[in-house]
C-alpha cells in the first residue's frame, strides 16, 4: 500500500510585499495549470515518439543499412558470400522476408560480401540460402540461350546442306 501512494513537494515562490489568501490562491492556480500544460505535452511527445518508433520498426524490412538493423536491439549474425551475382540473393531474402544488411569486403580479389542478418532469423535464412544456392547451382548447369542458339543454327546449316546434296542426287539421275 505503501508504495502506491506517491508524495510530491512543490515549491512556490512568490514575490511581493503583503500576500493575501487571494494572492496566494491565483498564484497556486497558476502552478497548478502550468504543471496540468506540462503533462500535456509530454504525453503528446510519447505519443508522437511512440508513433515514429512504430513507424521505424515497421519501414526497416527487407535490406537496410547495418545501422537500421542494429537499432532493432537484435544481435547480428553474418554469412560470407563469394557470389558477385547478389541480386538473386536479395530476391530470396525478400521473399522470407528478412531483413538483412549487405557489406562489400573489396580488400580481396575477387571481392566478398558478407550478409549481415537478426540471429533469431537464423533458420529462416539458412532455408533462404539453401534455396539461393540451388537456383545459382542450376543456373549454372544450364548451358546459356546463345550456346543453344549457335547449336540449332549448325543442325540447321547441316540439314540444308543434306537437302542440297539431296537435290543435286536426284537431279543428276533424272
């Protein structure tokens, strides 16, 4: 019960030479309304504070600066990336909707990059990764549309070659 129960001492100076009951109620009432307009403000100030902590918290998704993603109050986990194709990554991060921080280490050639990410999104990024690598490992395994185009266009110089040939042997027999 004890500790519910708050005291509060307020000082008031007044100036004058003889102070009346009247004095000293005006002089109260303004104390009063002044510490009432105080409160009001600072309620305003939490609540606009309050509005824009929401509103930082819920722009910052998807890749930021390591700043942003420290001011999160998370700690950080990190994996080096050696892909110098991250753009790929980044369509894999937004679509698990992580929020991540890229840092490129250009001191090594070819340069590194290292994903910065929340420590609690660790499973999620790991299943985020594994579907990166996977896309990047099929792609390269695919041969590329130019290497395709050049192998039809060789069949189809082979193949009017024969239809010449073809032509040449009928009309030389007639």
């Amino acid at each position: 019960m004890q500790e519910e129960v708050n005291e509060k001492t307020i000082s008031l100076c007044i100036n004058g030479g003889k102070i009346s009951a009247r004095i000293l109620k005006a002089a109260m009432l303004k104390a009063l309304a002044k510490m009432e307009q105080e409160k009001r403000d600072r309620k305003q100030m939490d609540k606009k504070a309050a509005r824009k902590a929401e509103k930082d918290a819920a722009v910052c998704h998807g890749k930021q600066s390591i700043e942003k993603l420290m001011k999160h109050g998370c700690q950080l986990s990190n994996i080096e990336v050696t892909d110098g194709n991250i753009k790929s990554f980044e369509k894999c991060a937004r679509k698990y909707n992580i929020d991540f921080s890229l840092k490129k280490d250009t001191s090594i050639s070819p340069p590194r990059y290292f994903v910065f990410f929340k420590a609690k999104d660790v499973d999620v990024m790991t299943a985020a990764f594994k579907e990166y690598t996977g896309k990047s490992l099929s792609k390269s395994k695919k041969p590329s549309i130019r290497k395709k185009l050049e192998q039809a266009k060789e069949r189809v110089a082979k193949h009017r070659e024969r239809e010449k040939t073809k032509q040449k042997e009928r009309g030389a027999e007639h």
